[in-house]
C-alpha cells in the first residue's frame, strides 16, 4: 500500500457528538472524481461504523483509528476500535457481519433485517452493518485476532463520475 | 380533526408535529439516535395515537429537510408502520414525502414500500423554493 493511496487518517475521540463532523470529512476525503453517491456512502459508512466503535468499544485505546484509502478499483474504509475480547458485543458483530455475507445479495439481507426490526421492535442492534452492505454497496469484513481490538472494512467499488451507482 | 402543532429541537434535528396545516410531520436536519431511539419511538407512538384518536385519514411525514438519519432511528419508521398495520383501531394511511436528492432516502423508501403496503404512500419531491419576492 502506498502512503499516497491513503485518503484520510485520523485517531477519533469517542465522542457521539463528533461523528456528524467526521462523516462528513469521509465525505470530502473520497478521491477526486468519485460521484455524489459514493461519496455520500463512504459518510454514512464511516458514521455507523463511528457509532458502534463509541457504543461498544472499550475506552482503551482512547481513540478510534479511522483510515480511507484507494486499493486498486476499490475504496476502502476501516475502522479500529478497543474491544473486550469476551464481550457479546464483539461476537454479536462476527455474527452480523456473517449473518450479511450469507446472503445471496445485499438487498436481501437487508429486507431480511428490517423484516427482524418489524417483528422485533425491542431487538437491539444490527441495522447498522446491513444498511453498509445495501445501502452502502459495501463488502464488510471483521477482524478480530489482534487481542483487545476488533477492526471492521467496509469496501466497494470507487464509481466516479457525475452519475448513479 | 388535526395534530396539535409542538415543535421538537433534539441536536441538530428539528421536529414539527401538526405542521402545514395540521396532518404533516415535518422532519429536518440530522437524526442520530442512541440507546434504539427511545424519545424517537414515544414521538412516533404519541402521533399515532393522536391519529387514531382524531380518526384522521392521512398522516404526511415530510422528510425532505432531513439530509441524514442512522440506522437506529429508521427503525422508528418501519416500528411506526408495524403500529400502523397492527392497531385495528388506526384507519390513517402514513404519506412519506422525500428528497430525491438524498440516495439514502431514495434507497430506504423503497425497501420500507414492503412493509406499508397499501397503508404507506411514497412522494418524492425536491425541496420548495422559496419564491423570490418581485
């Protein structure tokens, strides 16, 4: 990976209220020429990523590590945060990210969340890596061998030009 | 028989209820919910009983000013439409009006069609302009 593929490198506070500003920095940061939609994608991306790394992460590391950059055709965004490595939140997100990949397309594992959201309104969670991977167009991916961090990528093809993804 | 007009500020989001004539839920600015978006569901579920209450016909929910909203609080949107289809007592139908400018409206209207049925009306609309004055 060359330095120059790196878009945007930041350590994030574990502030709430701060993700408005770096989803919007995403925004921004996405290579020149991409289109409005991936851009807008790669900022919601960041923020709901953002929020589960303020939500369930542990306070140490302090900071979340945040990084956009260019791999080939594709752009990436990953998001590291500290974690309990026995936490149920840590393999309440392994299994998200399964539970999505299991399906045959995003739009159906999406129909297939909100159709949890409607049966289940006091379910907690997991809306939020689905709406990555279909509303996102991301493929999501979730590392957690590095005891006491978890870090999650989100990657989708980089569409640039003025037109619709 | 109309929404009693009260005007919520949470954050960066402003809420008015009863707006436009009474019928309208006017929603703008960004919508970032923590903890399952508990105020969020008590608004949604207080609206709802208003309406079945006033028996009203049509509930308009304008989110043309909202340019974002995380995933915790559209779930609100598709719980109001589980209230919506489950109260036998609620004859309202919910009318949605978005901006085509925002993808992620235009994306995640489509998926809720499937959950309203034939008790949700999606409009997409841009923004008025206000008229300059001559």
């Amino acid at each position: 990976m060359n330095k120059s593929d790196v878009l945007l490198e930041r350590r994030v506070p574990r502030d709430w209220d701060g993700i408005d500003a770096i989803r919007e920095e995403v925004a921004r940061s996405v290579a020149a020429g991409a289109d409005e939609d991936t851009r807008e994608a790669m900022g919601m991306v960041a923020a709901e990523l953002l929020e589960n790394a303020v939500k369930f992460g542990t306070a140490r590391p302090e900071e979340i590590g945040l990084t956009l950059r260019l791999d080939g055709p594709d752009i990436e965004l990953v998001v590291e945060n500290g974690v309990d490595p026995g936490s149920p939140d840590l393999r309440s997100l392994l299994d998200r990210v399964a539970w999505c990949n299991a399906f045959a397309s995003p739009e159906e594992a999406y129909m297939a969340a909100l159709a949890d959201v409607y049966a289940q309104p006091s379910a907690r969670g997991g809306l939020g890596i689905v709406r990555i991977v279909y509303e996102g167009g991301c493929r999501v991916s979730c590392d957690a061998s590095r005891p006491g961090l978890v870090s999650v990528t989100a990657r989708r093809a980089l569409v640039t030009g003025g037109g619709a993804s | 028989m109309k929404l009693d007009l009260r005007e919520i500020q949470r954050g960066s989001a402003r809420i008015v209820v009863g707006a436009q004539g009474g019928r309208t839920v006017e929603i703008s600015g960004i919508l970032r919910e923590h903890d399952e978006g508990l105020w969020l569901k008590m608004l949604v579920t207080d609206i709802h009983a208003a309406a079945v209450e006033r028996r009203l016909e049509e509930v308009t929910v304008d989110l043309r000013g909202l340019t974002y909203c995380n995933a915790t609080a559209w779930k609100c949107f598709v719980q109001w439409l589980r209230l919506l289809r489950e109260d036998a007592a609620a004859r309202y139908g919910l009318r949605v009006i978005s901006n085509p400018d925002q993808r992620w409206q235009l994306v995640g209207m489509a998926a809720l069609r499937a959950f309203g049925a034939d008790r949700l009306v999606i409009d997409h609309r841009r923004p008025d302009v206000p008229r300059r004055p001559r």
